[in-house]
C-alpha cells in the first residue's frame, strides 16, 4: 500500500481513500466496486502538464485512454491542458460523446479498421499516428474520399529495450508496433507518407513499452529519435516538427516496486525534457512540439477494488485460498502475464497483515487469480478486501466472462462519492442476445 493524503487507514482501522470510509462505501455501493481518486488524477495530470510547459514550453501530455476510459474519466482530462490518444472507435466515440475537443485527440493503432479513420478525419481530430505501410495507404485513400489533408505522425521502433515483462516491452526489434529504424523500413515509411497528397507529415512518435522505473531509457530514446530528425532533415530536406516520445511511467504495485510520488514522476519527466533539449541543440534542429504519454501513471495508483470474502480454503502445507466476489472478469491482469497486487483487509487496515494467503475469483478457471501469495490480515467471510493501484486496465479489459457483472466504478473526492459507471443487471447481460428463428 503506497499510502498518501487521499489513500491511508483512518482512525477507526478502516481504508479511506479520496475521504471516503471503503467500507461504507461497500455498504452503499457494493461489491465488486471500482473506486477512482479523482484528486490523485488531477494531481498527476498537473505535475505533468505544469513541468512540460515550464521546463519546455511547446508541448502537451496526452493521456492514455486504454487504460480506462468512460466519459466521466474525458470530461475530467478535457478540463486541463493535457489531450488523449484513442485507439478505437468505441474510444474516440466516448470521448466525443463527452464532449472531449477533437484538436486535443490523436488516433494510434497498429491495424486501425476503415471506420476508426473515417470517423476521426470526419471529426478533424488532431492527427493520426500511422504505424505500417499498409497504414500509410489506407489513410491517405480514406483521407483523399473525404477531401481532407490529414495530419500525421509515423510511429517508429527505436530498437530500445525497456526493462520490463515482454508483453508490455514495445519497442524490441520483434514488436508489432512501428517501423523500425535499424533495418530502414522507418526512413522509407516518411518518403512514402511525404507521397501522399492527403497527408501531411507532422512528426515521429515511439513508445518503448511501460512499467518504466528507470529514466536512462527515455534518455537513450531522446537520443535515438533525435538521430533519426537528422536523418530526415539530411534525405528529404523536411523538418520535423513533433516529437512523441511516449512514457510508461511505472506505478507501485507491491513489494519490490519503487515508490513513485508526484516529485519522482516530476524528476523522470525532467530526465526526458532535458535530454531531449539537449540532443536538439547538440544537433542544430528545430525544436520540435514535444509530446509525453505517462500511461498508467494517471490512473493506476488513483484507483482500488473492493471485494467480499465468500470463503477461504487452507490446503495444509500447501496453500490458503482467499475467495472474493470478483476475479478475472474484473481485473484479467494475472491471467494475461502473472500481474502482482497488494491488498488489505479493508474493514481490519489497522491488524498485522501475518497470513500468507493467494487471493482468488470465482470464475470457473485454475488461472482466475487476483495476487497470488500474498500477506494479508488473516481473512474471514464477510470481510472487505481491498485491492489497491487497480486503476489502470482493470475496467478497460473486464468482460462478462462466465455472464459475471462488470463492477461498477465510483469517484470518490473530498468525501463525496458518486457513479463514474452505473452498475449491470441480467437485463445487460442478454441485452444482444438473439435466438435464430431455425432454433426456435
């Protein structure tokens, strides 16, 4: 538990978080329940969003919206100064929807469908990252039938290994993302795109993957991306005049996590704004709009999950079980790549945590885990646990699995709570569901 003003154990032994008591909050809303500390939000958008206009001026923080999105969380971004990137049409719908400014989206995808491209060149949305050359065609044809020059960018695959698991590492050689600098495909995809009457290169973009704690990577980045602007400047003549430099900034999970505050994630920035200003002047280039993606790093310590305990199961010499009312169907994290949490018994915070226990779901599968072997206060049914940094890519990845309910999610600041997302019913859950008149 990395513990702050808004998230702490309060004086009755309970897990408050954004001045809400979690157990009355279970009381009122239920369980499984997502909770968002919209102070936290706002606190790490603003280190982030103050910093780059301090310390570089010409530049923006784009907020990562596969990392949870819903109208409640748009409208809040769409009150500062930081954009979004959508990568979907459902994404970029929602934001619209909530009224989030369309020059403040970007649209990225490694395999963006037809109708994601229309409907944001329709909307005039900032611009586009293209990611292939198949990608390159398909939005300057789309682009040209709707007699728009769109503006764009080109994701490229520096060849930086972050240090981090292999299936958020986006960057390696071997990586569906972006064309690659060291075999020449990235210096061919500008030419193709400097082709196309419809579009209008803006820039480069590169994201080396996320779960970040060490800033050496984005320097070593800064360099390489900054190495490629001469490339471009020295073989077409043209200057580049965005540099995305992606984030991923890392967030505290458990155990052996560093413990990032918000002066860390201002330090880490600065690491990333100072090597690249000085990788610009070192190379006489033009000083690019600088773009920063800082990932889960917005969301992920802002939210927490509340559980029931149902039973717990001690297999001697073995393992102890706790089971809760949610599992893999609200947080699919362990089953993907063997996430780890911590967690506490939200309604004992205050009780040693001596029991090492697997905390588990309870959906029909061997792998529906939420942490396993974990230290937890020693759990009885009935109990409320509280799993924390559970704010990013646990709703955006829930499913129905087993025809199990999508929690809702509720904000909770200064001690006012509220729905962010209403909860589902069994009317939800058929909702599309049709049977064939030849079954009938």
């Amino acid at each position: 538990m990395n513990t702050r003003d808004t998230l702490k154990i309060n004086n009755v032994g309970h897990i408050e978080i954004g001045g809400c008591d979690t157990v009355q909050l279970a009381e009122k809303f239920g369980t499984p329940l997502y909770v968002i500390d919209i102070d936290y939000i706002t606190k790490i958008i603003d280190v982030f969003t103050k910093t780059i206009e301090s310390e570089y001026g010409n530049g923006r923080m784009l907020y990562a919206s596969k990392a949870l999105s819903n109208m409640a969380m748009y409208k809040l971004v769409a009150g500062t100064s930081a954009g979004c990137d959508v990568v979907s049409e459902g994404e970029l719908y929602t934001a619209l929807k909530a009224g989030f400014p369309a020059e403040k989206l970007e649209l990225h995808g490694n395999n963006k469908l037809p109708r994601e491209i229309e409907m944001a060149i329709q909307n005039n949305i900032n611009c586009i990252v293209l990611d292939n050359f198949d990608d390159i065609k398909l939005v300057a044809e789309i682009a040209k039938n709707n007699n728009k020059v769109v503006e764009v960018l080109l994701r490229l695959n520096p060849g930086i290994s972050a240090h981090t698991h292999e299936f958020i590492m986006t960057a390696c050689e071997d990586s569906k993302f972006g064309l690659s600098i060291s075999n020449g495909t990235a210096i061919e995809g500008i030419g193709e795109i400097l082709k196309q009457p419809s579009l209008k290169f803006r820039g480069i973009h590169t994201h080396i993957g996320s779960q970040i704690f060490e800033h050496e990577a984005y320097v070593e980045t800064a360099r390489v991306m900054t190495d490629f602007m001469l490339v471009i400047k020295e073989t077409y003549g043209v200057e580049t005049e965005e540099l995305n430099m992606g984030g991923g900034f890392g967030i505290y999970y458990e155990g052996e996590d560093k413990v990032f505050t918000i002066e860390t994630y201002k330090n880490h920035l600065l690491a990333l704004i100072n090597a690249v200003k000085s990788e610009i002047k070192k190379k006489s280039l033009k000083k690019p709009f600088l773009t920063v993606e800082p990932g889960r790093a917005v969301v992920g310590e802002a939210g927490v999950t509340l559980y029931t305990v149902g039973s717990v199961k001690d297999i001697p010499n073995i393992r102890k079980y706790v089971m809760i009312d949610g599992g893999m169907f609200d947080n699919p994290r362990y089953a993907l790549y063997g996430s780890r949490y911590s967690a506490c018994i939200a309604n004992r915070a205050n009780e040693t945590a001596d029991d090492l226990i697997t905390l588990a779901g309870k959906c029909c599968e061997s792998g529906d885990i939420i942490s396993k072997d974990i230290m937890l206060q020693k759990a009885k049914k009935g109990d409320l646990v509280c799993v924390f940094s559970t704010g990013a890519y646990n709703y955006s990845m829930a499913s129905n699995y087993n025809r199990n309910y999508i929690p809702p999610m509720v904000a909770v600041q200064n001690g006012k709570a509220d729905y962010m997302v209403k909860p589902q019913n069994n009317q939800d859950i058929v909702r599309n569901d049709v049977i064939p008149e030849f079954i009938k």
